[in-house]
C-alpha cells in the first residue's frame, strides 16, 4: 500500500501516544507484570451461527464473496488503529494468551484500561491512531488550508517537504480496495434480492471513489433481503483527535424475518415521536426521515473496528445526516449478539448488583427493546444547529461521540415510555425496562469511562444518581425509584438535546469532564463484579463452516 510503511513506522517508533475511540490519557501507564491468561478471561467466546437453510444455492455461494471482502475491510482497520503490519506484530508475541489478547484489541492497547498498552515494549496509542501524523498538533491543523482535512474518507500525511496533505482512503489502500470492489460486484450477480444487488454494486464504486451518499441512499431501499452486508469506512470512534475519520469495518447478516416483521410497525411512529420529544420546539422541528426499517439479524461476521475489543449489539445507520434526513436510517438489531451478552453478562452482573426484587425485572425483552430503541433515538432530535453554521458533529468536535451516545440511552428509554403509554409497545412493562436499563449501565461502564459509550454511561448514571432514580443499599444493591426515574428520563433527554442544538462545545465538553467519569462508590461496586469473574465482553469465533445449512 501506498502509505502502509510509512503508518507502521510511525506506530512502531511513536511513544507518545493518546488513543483510538478514547479521549487523550492525562498521564502514562506504567507497565506492571501482567497476568494475560486473566486478561483474556475478561472475554467470554461465542461462536457466530445462524440457520441459511432458507438460502437459495446463490446466496450461499454469495456469503463467501462477502467473507473475503469483510477480512479485507479487517485489514485495513488494523493499518488504521495500530499502523504496522499485523502478521507482524502477532507473530512476534510468543504467549498465546497475549497474541489472543492483541487480537481481540486489534493491537497492544487494553481498551478495558483505558488504552494502557499491556505490552511492555509500546507506549500510549496516539490520540489520532493512524489517521493523522503522529508529530502533527492541532494548531497545526487548523491552520492548514485544506478542504479535505475534515473528510471523513482522507488521511493526513507529510509530503516530501514535510508539509500536510490529505490522501483518500481509495488512493491511500488502492490494492485492498480495487479487490474489495471487485468481490462486490461479484457477490452482486448472486444477490437474490434486486435492491440488495444494486446496493453491492453502489457500494463497489462508493469504496472506488469515496462518496457513499448514493450506495448509502440505495441501502436505506433494502428491505425483502435474506442476507445484509455492512461495509465500509463508517464510524468515527478510533479518531480521538477530531472525531473526523471514518474507520473501515463489515458485518454479514442473516435476517430473521419473524422478529423483524413484529418490528415494523415502530418505524410508522417515528415522526408523530420526533414532536413528542421533551424539548423546546425549535430543537426538535427537524423531521426524521419515516422510511426507516427495524430489522432482526444474527450476525455471522464481524471485521474491523465493529470486531475491536467490546463488541456491538445494535447498528444504526447510515450516519450521513443528508440520508437521515431524506430516508432516516435503518435499524438492524444483532440478535444473537444480544443473547450472548445477556446471558453471560448482564443477568450475571444483576445477581450481584442488584436487590433480589429488580432481579425478578431483569428480562431479555426489555434488553431488546432498550438497544433497539437507542438506536431509533440515534436518528432523533437535531442534526444542525440552530445557528445554522453547519452540523452538530462539527459543532462538538470530539465531544460528538459520547453527548450523541448519551442522547441515544435516554431517548430510547423515552420512546419506550412514551410508545408504552400509547399502548404501542407491550413486549415488557416499563418496570422492567427501567431496571433492565439500569443493569445495562453496569455492564456498559465496565468498558471504562475513557471511550465515548463509557462517558455516555457514566453522564446518565450520575444524573440519573442526583435526580434520585435509584436507590443503593447498605448492602451495595440498587433498585428503581420509577416515577423518579420516569421523570429524569424526560429531563436529561431535553437538556442534551437543546446542548446539541445550541452547538455548545465548551459546555458539553465541560459537562462529560465533570459527570462522564466512574466515581468511587460505583467503582467499588465494578471492583466487586470484576471479582468475581465476570466476563466483561465477548469475542468471536466465526467463518462460514460454522453456518448451519440443514438442506
């Protein structure tokens, strides 16, 4: 690759160092003698299966296309967040519980503990991963006059006279990419579904040229599918200067049509819930595009940075404002993945954590509900500021990630009160969504405070704490105060929301700085679940021998 060496040198001699989806460490880590066999115990392995007996012989063969092109996407994340050569670096760890855990962290930076590097020959990771030259300040950037700096698609490299300049993902990965796109349009011919097929094929250019609005829009008419693929450049979290890159990622979907069909109707209401929203009407008189879907998946793949260290359960998108504006997004929720971290997690976490009462409110189909909801409420609310200067991602820089996070938590929780008093949602009783919620905080956090999840986690919890709508005993349990609770919800909702909308930058950042952290009670109480061998996360194993194919 064009740019490849030159990433790895600079990973490989950078000491100084910040962090991917997490903000700049105040001060280094020192490296103590570590246990890894107990590192890797904070990871519980789930294999990634689902039944494709309902897939014609194309589709089948379509899955190995998609495969190949997710591994490639994995490829270039690893460029992205550790910057040298992955084989590599893997090789040269000789404990095969330390390579394991490189593995799982895409490199030797613990995302559990705060990015501290767990081997003893690297230092902290740099703020902009390897998006950005590592000797590069930020006066330095601002004061470059380049239209393409802020792209989600570019790089920021030196020239041969040291100065910056932005290189597109497609010219940066040129090989990885032409191949990618190649596979695409192969796996195309084989879709069954038509707007699946025009879907792969868009997306083929969109990795040629680096302008996904077109493929994005296309995605958004996927709808009678039996196979999904999620790929590309999309999230922002490994960039912790700015919050501008995208990082490269996949996933492969099975859809479950059953629950997805019980899901539909929800995406009717999504506007009539944009002017319910609890605050001012000038913040919420954006409309949200009523074309979304809510859909079910087993995930069968995970590549790239939705496979790094603390996997996701739900996807919301696109992100592209433009697209959620005109179509809204769609909503596909991770079935498997969900049951997996319920089962080994969340309900574990609650036997400890919480009073014996709440543990009877402890049900998987609230914990659907609340993920499936925190991303409907991603496509909610305000994307612009009223300002009018531009978006509210630009307008918070890199404290965009975690206010948008935080706003997702409480609004999902909102809508299922509200679609609960219409009489819309029935699945589980607002009781057990809210105790469900609560334990999904305790699990969330253990992450840590440091990634824009954890300072979402943490600003709810501390709010939710001052407003009294919980309770923690003597004995360390917590409980529901639900009309407390039911009240904050509201509360918190419309004050991030009128943050996004003002653009305050100065204000979010110091709200996250001063409630977004792990404060001691509570880490006390992490300490004692993580005493207790909880798996804090869960890895994968995956390939297509795994699928279950009855026929």
């Amino acid at each position: 690759m064009k740019i490849k060496n030159l990433v790895m040198i600079l990973a490989l001699a950078a000491v100084t160092v910040g962090c991917a989806d997490k903000p700049k460490q105040e001060t280094k880590k020192e490296v103590k003698e570590t246990n890894y066999s107990e590192l890797t115990k904070q990871y519980a392995k789930v294999k990634l299966t689902s039944d494709i007996s309902h897939l014609s012989d194309n589709e089948k063969q379509m899955l190995n296309y998609l495969y190949e092109v997710g591994n490639i996407m994995d490829d270039i994340f690893w460029t992205q967040q550790f910057g040298g050569d992955k084989e590599t670096f893997l090789n040269s760890i000789q404990d095969p519980d330390a390579r394991l855990f490189a593995e799982i962290n895409y490199g030797p930076w613990n995302h559990f503990d705060g990015l501290a590097p767990f081997l003893p020959e690297y230092g902290e990771m740099p703020a902009g991963a390897g998006f950005y030259p590592a000797d590069m300040t930020k006066e330095e950037f601002e004061a470059w006059d380049n239209p393409d700096k802020t792209s989600l698609y570019t790089l920021v490299r030196r020239d041969e006279k040291g100065n910056l300049q932005s290189v597109w993902y497609h010219d940066a990965y040129a090989e990885q990419i032409q191949k990618a796109a190649k596979l695409l349009e192969e796996a195309s011919k084989l879709a069954g579904d038509k707007e699946f097929a025009d879907y792969l094929s868009l997306r083929a250019k969109a990795l040629l040229s680096d302008d996904y609005f077109e493929s994005d829009m296309a995605w958004m008419d996927v709808r009678n599918n039996n196979v999904d693929f999620v790929v590309g450049p999309i999230e922002n979290y490994v960039d912790a200067l700015y919050g501008y890159k995208a990082a490269h990622e996949a996933f492969i979907l099975i859809k479950d049509h059953a629950w997805s069909k019980q899901l539909a109707h929800y995406a009717e209401l999504l506007p009539e819930l944009q002017t319910q929203l609890p605050v001012a009407p000038e913040y919420k008189a954006e409309k949200p595009g009523a074309d979304a879907d809510l859909a079910v998946y087993d995930a069968v793949f995970y590549g790239g940075d939705c496979n790094m260290a603390g996997k996701t359960i739900a996807i919301n998108l696109p992100n592209d404002e433009q697209v959620q504006l005109q179509k809204g997004t769609r909503k596909l929720q991770l079935k498997n993945a969900m049951q997996a971290k319920f089962d080994n997690i969340l309900v574990p976490i609650s036997d400890v954590l919480m009073t014996p009462e709440s543990r009877e409110n402890i049900k998987f189909e609230a914990f659907f509900a609340n993920v499936m909801f925190h991303e409907v409420a991603h496509g909610m609310g305000i994307k612009n500021t009223l300002d009018g200067k531009g978006t509210v991602r630009h307008a918070l820089k890199e404290q965009y990630s975690a206010i948008e996070e935080a706003k997702a938590d409480i609004l999902g929780l909102y809508l299922v009160t509200k679609l609960s008093e219409m009489g819309e949602y029935t699945n589980s009783t607002l009781e057990e969504n809210y105790t469900t919620f609560m334990a999904g905080i305790f699990r969330s956090v253990r992450f840590g405070a440091s990634s824009a999840h954890g300072k979402a986690n943490m600003l709810t919890f501390n709010f939710l704490e001052k407003e009294g709508a919980f309770t923690r005993n003597e004995e360390g349990l917590y409980a529901i105060n639900f009309e407390a609770m039911k009240d904050a919800v509201a509360k918190l909702g419309g004050e991030i929301l009128k943050a996004q909308g003002d653009g305050n930058y100065e204000f979010v950042k110091e709200w996250i700085a001063t409630d977004g952290v792990i404060k001691p009670t509570l880490q006390a109480d992490l300490d004692k679940v993580n005493g207790m061998g909880i798996p804090t996360d869960i890895y994968y194993e995956m390939s297509p021998e795994l699928l279950i194919d009855k026929n």
